[in-house]
C-alpha cells in the first residue's frame, strides 16, 4: 500500500522538562483494540520512497 507518514503531537502537563530519545512503538490495533494480524511494520522507507531524510537517525527532544 506504500509508505504511510503521521505527525504526533506530544502536550507536557507535568511540571518538569522529559527528553524523548528514538522512534514510538508502533502497533496496528483493529476497532476492539487487539493486535491485527496480517499486516506487518517495518522501520524505516526500505526502499519504499526515495525522498531523502526518511531514515535519517532521530533527534532528542525536551
């Protein structure tokens, strides 16, 4: 089906700065919350798209 991209969104409501290091898990879940079978996920574009800084390594964030 090709590469799917989304942007997350991240709100602090805590009091104190969090760094975040890496990539989130990724899961696909059907409509009951359970593991979906049948559809696997790969890290990174694997040759899916050529646009440049897809597998460029992640960035802390605080």
């Amino acid at each position: 089906m090709g590469l799917r991209v989304v942007g997350l969104v991240l709100e602090n409501c805590g009091e104190r700065d969090y760094t975040l290091d890496g990539y989130p898990q990724v899961s696909l879940l059907d409509e009951d919350h359970e593991p979906t079978d049948g559809v696997k996920i790969f890290k990174g574009s694997g040759g899916i798209s050529t646009v440049t800084g897809f597998d460029d390594p992640p960035r802390p964030v605080t």
